[in-house]
C-alpha cells in the first residue's frame, strides 16, 4: 500500500451501503476538535466518522501532544449520541474502544497487541496506539491514534513507540489503513452498543498486561506503589498497595509499569 490508498473512497469501499457519514480530511489539527466543532454548530449525529491522514495538533490524555505525522497513521475520531447508547460511561466506552481496535488489528494486521489499562495499546512493549474519549453535551467522542508505519519518531519518544507493521504477519506487512479505519468504525459501533457485556470487559481483561503486575500509580497528588490483582466489572484496576496492603479501586488515574518482568 501507499499512502494516496488512505482516502474516503476507500475507507467507503469496506464499509456498508447504509453507514452514518464520513469526514475526511488530508490534514487536520484534530479529529477530536473537528467533532466538538460539529456538536457546538448542531451538525453532529450519532455514529459520524472523521478520519485524517494528518494531525498537527493531535492531543492524547492529560492535554499531552500525540505524535500524528502525514502518509504513516489512522487517526480517527467516532462521535457516539447518549440517547442512542445503551450505557453511556466514559470509563466503559473507553474499554470498548479499545477491544474494537484490538479486534481490527488482529483481523486486519495479524498483530496480538496488549492492552494498558485504560487507554493504550502495546505491541513488543511499545505504545503504538492512544485513546482519547471525552463527553461533549449529550455526545461521547472517541478519538484514536494507530501508528500504522510510523517510524521517524522524536527522540523523546524513539524508546517508548512503536508502529504495527514492526509485528505484522507475512512478506507483505503494510497496513492497509483504509481497511483499518472502516472495520475499526464498525467495531466501535459494535461495542460501543455493548457496553455493559459480560463479554466486553472479559475480552478487555484478557489481553490487558497489567494484571499480576507491579505499578506505580498516584492518587490525590501521592504516587504508590502497587500490584495489580484485577480488573473489575465496571473497568476500574483493582491494585494492592505494596506499603500498607490496603486495595485501592482505580476509575481514572494515570498508572505506569515498574518493570516487564
């Protein structure tokens, strides 16, 4: 694949005749802000898809910067309406969003990628996709961030990124990003529907690295250390403080792996 194969035409090609709409875009400052741009103008509905090929403001979780050069990614924003959804947590859509992309790259790449709770996917130990979902009015957007055949990293994040086609199976490993975005779009759709599925949260657990590890994570501005026991039916990290024995429920947070071992 090159990529002038990423485009609206061929993501369509994958997609069903009947499908919410399409916005595509060669670049972009965000899928993100282009979705809070529809909510505020009222032209936004459930199930609208915005993909770019560039972003050059994109964003990932506590206002940090997500790397999104041209010609190398699929960046990809799903808007979702509360009134259509049947259980509209941010915790648990971002769970489903992450099962959707773990589908699409297994299908689509061949790649078992690892999940880190709650917002990442990881591929040889390294991040090679973020998850951004936030609540607009009565709208939850989903933005994601797959590194396809990104390469050229910044040295900040030369040893911490990694890219899909690294793993791929078979001689020819390009990432047909077209075909990534349109099943990553159904897939969002599917589970997004199916929040509240035993099913979900067992497939999110299942290829999740962190249970049975050790992590560091901060609560009220104090970071401890812990070990992961579980993750629970609502999505939160079950962790057992290493200090005091105490078990703490995580629901947000930032976590990080002491070691791989």
């Amino acid at each position: 694949m090159t990529y002038n194969d990423f485009s609206e035409k061929n993501i369509l090609k994958y997609m069903d005749k009947d499908h919410p709409r399409l916005y595509f875009f060669d670049s972009t400052d965000s899928t993100n802000n282009f979705a809070k741009h529809l909510i505020a103008n009222k032209e936004a509905a459930d199930g609208i898809c915005i993909c770019a090929d560039e972003q050059t403001a994109g964003r990932g979780r506590q206002g940090r910067p997500f790397f999104s050069p041209p010609h190398s990614g699929v960046y990809l924003t799903l808007i979702r309406d509360m009134n259509c959804m049947r259980d509209p947590v941010i915790l648990k859509t971002t769970i489903a969003a992450c099962v959707a992309e773990y589908e699409t790259l297994l299908e689509v790449m061949g790649v078992d990628t690892s999940i880190k709770w709650v917002n990442d996917l990881f591929l040889y130990g390294k991040k090679i996709s973020g998850i951004l979902t936030e609540a607009i009015d009565h709208y939850i957007i989903i933005g994601i961030g797959i590194n396809c055949n990104t390469s050229d990293f910044p040295d900040e994040l030369q040893n911490i990124a990694g890219s899909v086609e690294s793993g791929s199976e078979g001689e020819d490993n390009s990432a047909d990003r077209s075909r990534i975005a349109a099943v990553l779009w159904k897939k969002l759709m599917y589970w997004t529907d199916r929040t509240g599925s035993r099913e979900l949260i067992d497939i999110y657990r299942q290829h999740s690295f962190l249970i049975g590890k050790n992590i560091t994570f901060t609560t009220d501005g104090i970071t401890q250390c812990g070990l992961v026991e579980n993750i629970d039916d609502d999505g939160a990290l079950i962790v057992i403080n290493k200090n005091n024995g105490e078990k703490k429920v995580l629901n947000t947070g930032e976590v990080h792996l002491t070691s791989w071992d």
